[in-house]
C-alpha cells in the first residue's frame, strides 16, 4: 500500500478528484497528508474529509526552512503529486523521490509549459495561438519546469468561441480524470 502526499496552492479540485478515488479504490495508495506552500481552500477541504492537511507558508519561512521542512515532512511517504501546485521543488527532493513525483498540466506538453505557464495563463496562450486542440498531462517531475516524462494525456478541442475561462472549465474535468490514471500508471510501474 502506497503513502501519497498531495501538495497543492489552491481550490484543490484535483486533490479531491485523488481523494474521491481512493474512498473507493481503498487496496492500491493511501493519501496520508495534504501540503499547501500558501493559504489554500483545499486544505479546508482535505481536512473536513478527515486528512491531515497543513500549510508550510513558503513566504513567511522563506526558500531553506520552507524546503528544509518540506523535505523532513516528505520523509515517510512514497509517492508524491502535486496538483495545482504552483512552486518548484527543491532538487534534493526532486533527486530524493526520481522517477516517484507526478504533476498536472493544463496542456498537451511540451506545447504551453515552462516557466510562467500556468492557470489561465496558459489557456490565453493556447486561444491567442488559433490551437485547435489543447488539453492536459500528467508527467513525472524531473529538474525542469513541466518537463518529465509524460504519463497520459488528455485532448480537448478548442472551440471558434472559446474564451481562456471555458477552455480552462473543460480542461479542468480532464485533469480530474488524468490526474488518477497518471497515478495509476505510476503506481503499477512501481508494483512491476
Ligand atoms: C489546474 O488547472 C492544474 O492543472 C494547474 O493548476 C490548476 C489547479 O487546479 N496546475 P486545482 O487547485 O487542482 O483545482
């Protein structure tokens, strides 16, 4: 049985999809703690599901404590996803858990990923380009910025009269579909 923690900066739709999941799917990973690195609504709602859920406030510890305690709070688990997560981890982390950390991309990566490509951002930038097709992925989290190996995608056709809000509210009901099977993935690499 996996220990997953889920790190987060925001509503956590995507944490909650994963929580969802494993209420019925109790036999392959269990989520053990909810991390934000900010005041996040998601950590209310991780903890009225009966998680243990904190805030590391990367602003007030600043960069070393904050990846000091990260790290140490990382120490009994072996999975990690981030989901709407929107700092860079630490390398020694990064190095720590290869090949064991998954994220989430609004995007059909390596198209619309990188530094500054996040949230709405990246939506505005995929209906300025004219793309016909956007989506999201689940890739492993390696030194870059969204650069890991991809797990799965999702593919979402841009409609004429998209805006960057309705693109995004589309995308986001794929993320909460790949967001699982990318751990699936990951966690049936890890039992084979
Ligand atoms: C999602 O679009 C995710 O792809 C991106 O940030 C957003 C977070 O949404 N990284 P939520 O916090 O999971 O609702």
């Amino acid at each position: 049985m996996y220990k997953v923690a889920i790190l987060i900066s925001g509503t956590g739709s995507n944490m909650e999809s994963v929580l969802n999941y494993e209420s019925v799917n109790k036999d392959k990973f269990k989520v053990t703690k909810v991390i934000a690195n900010k005041e996040a609504k998601g950590i209310d709602i991780a903890k009225s599901k009966g998680y243990e859920a904190f805030v590391l406030n990367k602003k007030e510890l600043g960069q070393e404590k904050y990846d000091e305690l990260l790290f140490n709070s990382l120490d009994d688990v072996d999975i990690i996803v981030l989901a709407g997560y929107l700092a860079i981890l630490d390398k020694k982390l990064v190095e720590k858990f290869s090949g064991r950390i998954i994220n989430i991309h609004p995007s059909l990566l390596p198209k619309f990923g990188g530094k500054g490509m996040y949230g709405l951002n990246v939506h505005k930038a995929v209906v300025d380009a004219k793309e016909e097709f956007s989506g999201c992925t689940v890739h492993l989290v390696d030194e870059g910025v969204d650069t890991g190996e991809i797990l799965i995608q999702k593919q979402v056709r841009v409609l004429k009269n998209d805006t960057a809000e309705s693109l995004q509210k589309r995308i986001l009901k794929n993320e909460h579909i790949a967001i699982v099977e990318g751990l699936e993935i990951l966690i049936d690499r890890m039992e084979n």
